[in-house]
C-alpha cells in the first residue's frame, strides 16, 4: 500500500485521521522530527487547537523551514482545520504570532453577537463552478473553529487559490483552498464521513489535482450550517463486569424489576456505527461511573474510542472521570493527561462533568479570577476550547417569588406542587447524588470565561421521560452565553426535536433512550426535520 507522511506534533485527535486515510487504501508514517519531513512524498499537517500553540510546537520543534522546503518541492501537501490558518500571515487569536505566510492575510473571529462561537457543525464547502479536490455541492462538511479567513470575492483567487467558502450567519468564510501540490480545509474532512473521505482520497491518488479549477456544471449549492442531531451513550459496566449501553429513568439506570440490574441496551462500538450509519452528527460516550479501580492507561473507554473511531468518521465526544486524579500506583495524573490520551484514542472533544461545577465554585470564592489551573483551562489551551464540553445535570428547584432566592429564577409554565411559579436549576455532580448551590446561569458563565467550548445541557428532571426536552431551561442558558449548547434529556420522538430547534435557539439536539430502545431512528428525525423545512445533512453511504 502507498504510504503517507502525518507530521505528529500533538495536534490532539490524528487518530481519527490515520483511520480515514487506511479507509482510502493507504499506510501512514509518522514524522516525528524535522529531518525526517525529507523523507515524505505525500505530507499532511494536522491541526487541532490554537493558532499560537500550533505554529509555537512547529517552531520550536524546527519544522517551519522542512515544510516550507516540502510544498517548494511541488510534492503533495495538506493541511487540515488550524493547518489551513497556518498557511495565512497570522490571526487574531494570537497577534504575535507569523504563520508559513503562503496565503496573505490574516484571520479574524467570528462575530458572535447574533451567533454562537465556535462555530461547530455540518457546514457546506462551495467552489461554485470549479472543481476543488472531489467537493460536492449537495454535500456538508464538520468545522469547528473560532477563528477563519473571511472570503472577499476574487482575493484568494488573485494569488492562483481555487476557493470553497462556507457561510456562517453573515459571514462567509473560506472552507478550503487548493492550488498545485497544495489542498487546504478548515473543515476535518476526517471527520466528515463519506464526503470527507472522498477528499483526502482526491488528495491521495492525485486525481484532485488533475482536475482542479475545472469548470464544473453541477447544482448550484445551497444552505449553510445544519442542525445537528447527537447520539449518546450512557457506558458502564454492569453486575456482571460487561460494559454496556445502559439509559436511566431520571438518572437510575437500574430495571425497575427485583434483582435492580443496570439496565443492558447494548455493546457500545455496535451502536455507535450503527447511529453513524443513521446519520447521527456526532457521537457521545458518557462513562456514568468512575473505573478508577484499573489503571488509567488500561481505562476500557480508551479501546472503545480506539475501535469507534475505526469505523465511525463523525467526531467523537467522550465524558466521565476527567478531572486531576492519582493512578493506582499512587502516580498522580492530570485532568489534562488524561485527556490527551482520549484525545490519542480518537476523542474529538472531551466533556467535563462534576469538576466543573467544582471549578466554577472556586472561580466564584475567588472573585471571578483566573490562575490557569483548572482542568478546562489547562485543556483548552493546549487543544483549543471546541475540544473542551462541560456537561451540566441541572434540577427544578420550585420557588414561590422571582426573588425567593439568590439564584436566577425564570417564570414556569409548569408551576411546581404547591403552585410555585418560579424555579431555578440547581448544578449536581456525581451524576445528580449531589446537589451545590450554584445554578445554572453561574456555571455556564464561570465555564465559559474559563475556555469551554460547548455546553452538553442534560436536566435530571426530564432524562428519560420521553415528554420533550426542557424548553425553559435551554431558553435561560442560551441567553446567558455565546457558546454552544446542545439540549439533552427527554426526547421520545421526532417532533421533540423539531419543537427544540424551532422554539429555542439551541445549536444541537441529542437523544439516547428512543433510539436505543429502537423506538425511531437518527434518520427518521432527520427525515422528519426535513420535511419540517430545516436542513440537516443526510448520511451518505
Ligand atoms: O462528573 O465529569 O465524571 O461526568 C459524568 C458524566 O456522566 C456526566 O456527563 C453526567 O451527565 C453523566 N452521568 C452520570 N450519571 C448519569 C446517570 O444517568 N446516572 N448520565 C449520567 C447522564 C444524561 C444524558 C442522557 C440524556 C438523554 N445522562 O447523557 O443521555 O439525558 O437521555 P434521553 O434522551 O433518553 O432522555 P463527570
């Protein structure tokens, strides 16, 4: 088999990537040094995390001059999501930065005044009527990044670039550039299924080449970001020692019946290609309980991303048990370690549960100061803040006044037992066994300033009901803040979906009991989406 070359300079999940190319037919060899970049035919540089810390690691590792002297060399050379920014002068995110300076011109932020950022989801690539490296107009493509290079018509174009853009809100921004020997996406085409595939393997065979900038008389492409449907996975191991897909009824995940077993849905690398397969966004893998009981580089989630990110080309989120911990030699291990091996398993992002709220109680004691040291700082610094998710199992706390409280309440359609017309929600750790006093609005805005990415919002009280996800709570959180936030708990069909996106404005929507149950299918929620008018990607085989 044909070999290409991957520079590992920890970009976090390269996995993911090593996986797509073999799906293509070819064998990777890492470069692990400067000297060995020579050696390569076909080159990627991967990119996940920040501008500053990307170009600093190839730097300082003295890679800048043997990349440079590869794409001078006219031999084929990709770059991927900040491998694409690394190809412009600089960007914002870190002004005293250069970059390789091919492309002239430097990124800016995303707006996020009517917008969240990061932006993160199914976005398009459209080259118009030129052929760029195997991109389909009907197809849709996984970003996710803050930063990007805001497209002017005709500029790239000037210096010789063939362009794809996307178009998020009001801003369109480049996608993807090529010209000769050079292909560049700010999407991961690792991650972008089928549509993916097909270009890293436009990029490996050299057809793309050939073809580039050839006019091209498809459908004119349409739309822009879609609306993401996650699937997820509550793991654990059961009584009898197998870990297993399990899904609780308000968080008790044990059968109603005598012998109280945890509930066995399914083996979880089955049902993540089979959500894949489904056309599910995104996967999620939440280990409910601690197995802290191994050690942590024998942790079972590792081999279950190893084997999910083999077959299943969406990102993969994995959440349970990260947080600053000792090994049981008495070793300690950071939260960030143990994120970056999730991150080397084929992890996308990590999710961060109870030491997050435990976080944020200190950034509060400590007059909203930062030191640098938590978890979600330590991880997205290196590995930028899409990578970073805080998972929130908020509770109804019933009041009887807007003011009979500290915390932030919000007027209910639902009053409670004794016909309170305000409530609040109250953060949990250890999957909803402890209640703190801090609510929602708190935590969100304590984890935001400190670099989390994306908010997974569960809510005890609706998990597992199948009545509908909690319309309220998702309307307070989305506006408290400006990133992400996927709504969790309580979807039973597919109209929960359509009733989320279209009376709340949140940017994803996960479900877990009614597609492990096999009551519906991801596809039949997208189908019903669709007819819905709303666009979502479909999966293609
Ligand atoms: O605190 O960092 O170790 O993380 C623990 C993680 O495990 C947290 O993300 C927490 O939400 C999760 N977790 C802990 N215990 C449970 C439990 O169920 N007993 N599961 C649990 C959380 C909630 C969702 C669920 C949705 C959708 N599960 O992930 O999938 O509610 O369900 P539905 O569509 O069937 O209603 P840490």
């Amino acid at each position: 088999m044909p070999t290409v070359y991957l520079l590992d300079y920890v970009a976090g999940n390269i996995r993911s990537l090593a996986n797509a190319i073999e799906k293509c037919g070819y064998t990777v060899s890492w470069i692990r040094s400067p000297e060995e970049v020579a050696n390569a035919d076909k080159l990627i540089l991967p990119g996940v995390g920040h501008f500053g810390h990307c170009m600093s690691q190839l730097a300082s590792a003295g890679y800048l001059p043997a990349i440079n002297a590869h794409i001078a060399s006219g031999k084929p050379f990709m770059a991927i999501c900040v491998g694409i920014q690394a190809l412009f002068e600089g960007s914002v995110e870190d002004p005293g930065v250069p970059g390789l300076g091919l492309i002239k011109g430097n990124l800016e932020r995303f707006d996020d005044k009517n917008k969240s950022v990061p932006h993160i989801g199914w976005n398009s690539a459209n080259s118009g009527s030129k052929s760029l490296h195997d991109l389909q107009p009907g197809s849709k493509y996984y970003y996710v990044h803050s930063y990007m290079y805001p497209y002017k018509a005709g500029e790239l174009e000037a210096q010789g670039w063939t362009v794809a853009t996307g178009t998020y809100g009001n801003e369109t921004f480049v996608g993807a550039v090529a010209k000769d020997n050079i292909l560049a996406t700010q999407f991961h085409p690792e991650k972008s299924g089928v549509a993916g595939l097909r270009v890293i393997k436009s990029f490996l065979t050299g057809e793309g080449v050939k073809s580039l900038g050839q006019q091209l008389s498809g459908p004119a492409p349409t739309g822009g970001l879609t609306r993401r449907v996650i699937a997820c996975l509550d793991v654990r191991t059961n009584d009898q020692g197998d870990l297993v897909v399990t899904k609780g009824d308000q968080y008790d995940v044990r059968e109603k019946g005598d012998d109280r077993g945890v509930r066995n849905l399914g083996k979880p690398v089955e049902m993540a290609k089979k959500y894949y397969e489904q056309g599910a966004d995104e996967v999620t893998f939440l280990n409910i309980t601690s197995f802290r009981d191994c050690p942590i580089a024998d942790l079972p989630m590792l081999e279950i991303l190893r084997r999910t990110a083999e077959t299943v080309f969406v990102p993969l989120t994995i959440g349970g048990g990260i947080r600053d911990t000792v090994d049981t030699d008495g070793t300690k291990v950071s939260a960030l370690e143990i994120a970056t091996m999730y991150f080397k398993s084929g992890a996308d992002k990590v999710s961060i549960g109870s030491d997050a709220v435990l976080a944020a109680e200190e950034y509060y004691s400590l007059g909203r100061k930062l030191f640098g040291n938590t978890a979600i700082e330590q991880i997205s610094r290196a590995y930028g803040n899409q990578a970073v998710v805080v998972s929130i199992d908020p509770k109804r706390v019933f009041v009887p006044k807007q003011d009979a409280t500290r915390h932030a309440t919000i007027r209910t359609a639902f009053p409670g037992p004794k016909g309170e017309e305000y409530c609040w929600y109250a953060c949990t750790i250890k999957g909803g066994r402890e209640t703190r006093d801090m609510d929602v609005v708190e935590l969100v805005q304590a984890v935001e300033a400190m670099g989390a990415g994306e908010i997974l919002l569960n809510c005890i009280d609706r998990d597992g009901t199948n009545s509908g996800f909690d319309l309220e709570l998702i309307n307070q959180v989305k506006s408290s803040i400006r990133i992400p936030v996927i709504a969790s708990s309580g979807a039973g069909n597919p109209g929960h979906f359509e009733e989320v996106f279209q009376k709340t404005p949140t940017d994803a929507a996960l479900g877990a009991g009614m597609f492990h149950r096999g009551e519906y299918t991801v596809q039949q929620v997208k189908d019903y989406l669709a007819e819905k008018g709303l666009e979502v990607r479909q999966f293609e085989g």
